[in-house]
C-alpha cells in the first residue's frame, strides 16, 4: 500500500521491535510504490470470501482472498487506518474513485500463513457455519500473530474462547508455555498470562547466543512476542536466581564464620559447608544460567547428612543405639580414636583410666541415634524452605505491566 509521497514499506514490519502490534501505522507506513491498486478482472487463482468483494488481499500468486474493504475496516485499527475515506494511501484513493463497473482493489501482504488468515476472514465477514471448531495449537499461534499484527483481537475474541478450550489448554500448556504465552498476550484472559509468564520466569534458562530458552530442548521464545516481555521475564528471573544466590552465600559465611554446629563440633561444620560446597557451589556458574526450577531440583537432590557416622540421616525413631561419631561401631561409649579424649556431645573428658567407657547423657540411645543430635545443624531443610518461598512468592506479569497493551481482553 502506498502513502502517497512517502517512503515505501513492507505490511509485514508494520510494527516496531520494542512493542507489540498495538499501534496503527502512521501516514509514512506504507506498500511498495509500484503496486498496483486496482484491476478490471479478476486472477485465476482467487478465492473469494464474498463474490461481490471490492478488495482482493494477496499473499502470493496462489494465495487471494476477495474481502469487503468495509469489514476490514470496522474490524481493524489498523486497515481502518489504511482504506478509510480519509486516507492517502493509494488504495484507499482507488476504493474511493472505484465505479461500480470496476474490479476490485488489491492489497499485497506478507508473511501472513494463508490457511488461518483464510479462516480469520471467514469469521470476520460472519461465515461461522465455514470457521472450524477447533483449530491445532499451532494454528492459534499464527491466529494470534496476525490478530497482533492488525489489530483484530477484540474482532477475533468470541471464535478464540471457542478454540482455546480448557481441554486444549490442560493437554498443552505444560509443554508449550511459551505458545500460550504468546496466545494469552493478544486474546486473553489475564489469569492465564499471569501464570504462564510465572512458570517460564521459574522454568526460563539461559543460552549465551539464544537468550533466554525453555525445556531440555532449549525452545526460543516466539519472535512475536514484544522485546518487553521477554525482557521482563528475563528481569524477573534474575532477579528470582539472585535471591537464591544470596541464600547460598549466606549459608556459605555462616558454616565459615559461625559455630553452627548445636554440640559447637567444628567437625559437623566443616561437613556442611563440604556438603555446601560440593553440590551447589563448586559448579555454580552451570547451575545460575540454569532454570529456577532446575536449581530446586539440584537442592532437592543433596543427601542430607548428619554428622556422626556420615551416614544419611533418617526421619524415623527407629534407632534401637546410638553410633559412635568417630567409629562408625554401635555403641553409647566414645572412641578410643579421639584424640582430645572428650565426649564429644556432652564434653566429659575421658581418660585411660576409664577404659574409654563413657555412658554419655547426651547420647538418647532409645528412639533415636546419635546421627539425629546433629540434625539441627544441617542447612538444607532451611534452603528448601526458602527457594520454595522465592518461588511460589515470585508473581507473574500483568497487562497493567506493559502499557502499550491497549486493547481489551476477555
């Protein structure tokens, strides 16, 4: 389409970068210049949603569509802008001085995939026994891409309700969030956009040349989707990977600096920050360009380990005797092998003379073991704790985030 005396322009980059397709194109915008508006008849290859059409939009030599300019119009900011009476684009000259006798206008697009847009068109000049019932998620992903691009999301929202069924959504969202991310952006609802920007927040990694990517097979998000979004779920994300990086330097300078340790064991603290160190911080830089998700799991995954006989500690009271802490061996007396010759629960020293037999106190032989007077002293319930706060404390993003959404949304 052409404004006349302006620059030429492709409709498939009607939009800028930064934005979604949310606003019209200015009197700059235009078609290639040398197109031609107008044609007594009509191409061989044409399929025509009305027989009496004064607009044929092509996408290809193959791919026609003969459309009132008028249902266009009501239905699209963004072709009222371009073919009402009072543009300068020089279809919109040609509708206007168009006899009855002639043959319709034509409208070259780009991009645009013919068998959906063939359907949107459908259900824009009211055929509704002709538009599908259910449409394949990846056809509702191209229904919002070019509902995006002109503008047609209020038009198209009554047929969208019927396409994104609960069923569809319940089969797909888990493994295509980014899909209905890109859905919910231009249809709606809200709710729904909210919590699939949470989950790809919480689920998002991170690729040096891709950006941020989801799943094993590291998915891009659509190019569709405006730089904002994406840039906020990036944002969020990191911010959401910071918090947890601040828990584990935390944990770190408490284990170094602190008696940690409920029997004040240097011993039993040194093992933590060991367990620290080599399931969470050794590889941390992997483990940071990694997903929300997969940082709880590797969380999630640590052994939790008691000091004692570093044995995995149990929840269950099903110790009949307590385990030596230096040993191994069950028993309720301290090891000849610990050389400061002190209990190392209750601090009685423990001499020669004594044969190393110490009935400690400390030690509860019924019920539980010793392995459980030091399960205070792990840090790993607390951290599960809190990534499982930051997580489901994290919100997702709203409408009202992104202000060049202006349309309305079911």
């Amino acid at each position: 389409m052409t404004d006349q005396g302006a620059r030429p322009r492709s409709f498939g980059s009607v939009f800028p970068e930064e934005s979604s397709a949310s606003t019209p194109p200015s009197s700059s915008d235009n078609m290639s210049s040398d197109s031609t508006p107008a044609s007594t008849s009509l191409p061989e290859t044409c399929t025509e949603i009305v027989a009496d059409g004064d607009m044929i939009l092509e996408l290809s030599p193959t791919d026609r569509f003969r459309v009132y300019s008028q249902v266009l119009c009501s239905a699209s900011a963004v072709f009222n802008r371009m073919l009402s009476s009072g543009s300068n684009f020089s279809e919109a000259v040609a509708l206007r001085s168009r006899a009855p006798s002639d043959g319709p206008v034509f409208l070259s697009l780009e991009d645009d995939d013919p068998a959906v847009l063939l359907i949107i068109l459908r259900a824009l000049h009211s055929q509704i026994k002709l538009v599908p019932r259910s449409l394949p998620l990846v056809s509702i992903v191209q229904a919002a891409v070019i509902c995006d691009k002109y503008l047609l999301q209020e038009a198209l929202q009554p047929i969208v309700r019927v396409w994104t069924d609960g069923t569809l959504i319940k089969s797909t969202i888990a493994s295509c969030p980014e899909k209905w991310l890109l859905i919910t952006w231009v249809f709606g609802p809200e709710k729904l956009f909210r919590d699939v920007s949470k989950s790809l927040i919480i689920g998002a990694s991170v690729d040096i040349q891709k950006g941020i990517v989801i799943g094993p097979d590291r998915r891009e998000l659509p190019e569709a989707l405006p730089t904002a979004i994406i840039e906020r779920i990036k944002s969020s994300r990191e911010l959401c990977i910071n918090a947890i990086r601040d828990e584990f330097h935390s944990l770190e300078r408490r284990y170094l600096h602190e008696d940690v340790c409920t029997s004040k064991l240097k011993q039993c603290d040194f093992m933590q920050l060991g367990l620290l160190y080599r399931n969470l911080l050794v590889n941390s830089e992997t483990l940071w360009s990694g997903s929300v998700t997969a940082i709880a799991e590797a969380v999630y995954n640590v052994t939790n380990l008691d000091y004692g006989n570093g044995k995995q500690s149990s929840s269950s009271n099903s110790f009949s005797k307590a385990y030596c802490s230096y040993c191994g061996s069950k028993s309720t007396t301290c090891c000849t092998s610990y050389n400061a010759r002190h209990c190392p629960f209750c601090g009685t020293p423990i001499g020669p003379s004594s044969g190393n037999v110490h009935n400690c106190t400390a030690i509860k032989t019924e019920g539980v073991g010793v392995q459980d007077s030091h399960a205070q002293c792990s840090w790993l319930p607390q951290l599960k704790t809190k990534i499982k706060d930051l997580s489901e404390g994290f919100e997702g993003l709203t409408f009202s985030d992104f202000p060049s959404r202006t349309w309305a949304w079911m």
